[in-house]
C-alpha cells in the first residue's frame, strides 16, 4: 500500500453469547446497553453492566484490543488466530493515558484516542490529531439476537473496503455481502460466494487515510459492507460459542505488518 496512508489504529474486539435494540429490521437484537467503568489497571479498563463485560486493552500504540462477553465474568482468553494477545508478556511497553469523566472514558497512546461512550456503550477512534478513524454505529454497535452476535460500524458516504480474501466480484466491496466459509466452488462466476479461501479482513480507504479489519473467528461469518443500508456495515456470526470473538482495526502502513506480528499465519 503507498506509504502516504496513515491512519494509525488497531483493535481487537471479542465477544461471547447474547445481550433489546429499536431501529428497522432490529426489534430481536439486544444491545450492550449502559456501562460501568472500572479504574484502570495497567494497559487496561474494564466496563461492565449486569449483561456483558467489556475489556479494553492497549497492546500498542496502533493496536488496542476489545473484549466482549456476556456477564460479569470474561470468557477465557484464548483464540486459534491471535497469537500476541497479553500486553504484559508479548508486546514492548507502551505509554498509556486514561482520562475522561462522567460518560465518557479516554485511552491515549502517542498514535491513538479511543473514545468510550458509557451509555448506550459505544466506542470511536481518532488519531492524536481529533481526525476520526473508525467508530460504532451510533444506533446500533455490538449486540445479540438469540445465539447471533454482530458489530455494526459507522460507513461515510466517501468509504470505499478492499479484501475478505479471494471474492468474487467488484475488488471494491462497498454496497454488497458476503460469506467466510472456504468453499470449493466449482464453476463459479462473478456472483459465487462463498469461494476457496476466505480470510476475514478488510481495509476501508477514506480520503486518503486506511484502516483495517481482522475479525478472528473460526465460524462461519458474514460481513455486510453496506448492502442493507449505506449508513453503516457489519459483521458477525450466526451462532456464538461460549468463547469469544475478536476484531483487529489497523492502518493500512501497518496493516500487514500488524496482522503477521497478531495473527498465527496469512
């Protein structure tokens, strides 16, 4: 990817079984709801509710995971794909400043801010800057519907999403859907899906400036770039195991490097 794209950003979101959600088409999905936040303790804070427990940890200064699972105990911290997943052992130290008051957290590094709103509870992302990079739906974020899970995150008018491995299709993904299950496809065209090799990860390019999206799930997912409204995409599973999933945001400058320190293989 050209060196001039640099939005410097990464995170990795887990999630574990279900959590009401209005909006159209959404009456079953439960959302996070309003959160608690615990003091901080090292590299990260934890937020919690009756539901679901939410823990943001800072494993560099682009790179921020997000676990989510439902209750107050966290599911055990294990995944077939991430392998860096301990800031205390894996990852070099990193300088960490936790501020905000009232409903609002903030988690700065020397490349990032990461904003938690506390009640509905969502989270957004800026470069040090105030340039906003990636954040939740504002009506919707993260929520269940029965055994489904899903994330749905804000898509400007002006974002354009490269990659989910081998697709069919136009090589920009905006405004259509897709499935990650490998597939032996015989006699595909242009509208198979799923293929041979999918790979859950996307970069999204606004303007000049790129993130990336690996979400580490071993499930058949889907992700939605668009195609049910042009006001944001997600992606999710049908059925959640009692473990939990995660998602790393990077920048594109970093992206591949960041996805081969995180990940097991590509």
């Amino acid at each position: 990817m050209p060196d001039q794209l640099h939005s410097r950003l990464a995170v990795i979101l887990a999630v574990g079984t279900p959590l009401l959600l209005a909006g159209p088409g959404r009456a079953e999905w439960h959302g996070i709801g309003a959160m608690t936040a615990s003091p901080p303790a090292g590299n990260q804070i934890t937020f919690h509710n009756p539901q679901a427990t939410v823990t943001v940890t800072v494993l560099a200064p682009d790179l921020i995971r997000v676990r989510m699972t439902r209750g107050s105990t966290p599911a055990p911290d294990y995944s077939y794909a991430v392998v860096k997943t301990d800031w205390k052992t894996n990852w070099p130290q990193v300088a960490v400043e936790f501020g905000g008051s009232g409903g609002t957290r903030v988690i700065r590094t020397p490349e990032l801010e990461v904003r938690a709103q506390l009640s509905p509870f969502r989270l957004a992302f800026y470069d040090r800057n105030g340039r906003l990079i990636s954040k939740d739906s504002d009506t919707v974020g993260m929520a269940w519907d029965g055994a489904r899970v899903r994330s749905w995150k804000w898509m400007p008018p002006d974002e354009h999403y490269f990659g989910l491995g081998e697709k069919a299709g136009p090589l920009d993904k905006r405004g259509h859907a897709y499935v990650m299950w490998n597939t032996d496809a015989y006699g595909w065209d242009e509208s198979t899906d799923p293929l041979y090799e999918t790979i859950p990860f996307f970069i999204g390019l606004r303007a000049g400036r790129a993130y990336g999206i690996f979400f580490d799930n071993t499930w058949r997912s889907s992700f939605d770039m668009g195609a049910e409204s042009p006001e944001y995409y997600s992606f999710g599973i049908p059925s959640a195991p009692k473990g939990e999933r995660s998602t790393t945001i990077s920048s594109t400058g970093l992206t591949r490097r960041r996805c081969s320190a995180v990940t097991r293989s590509w």
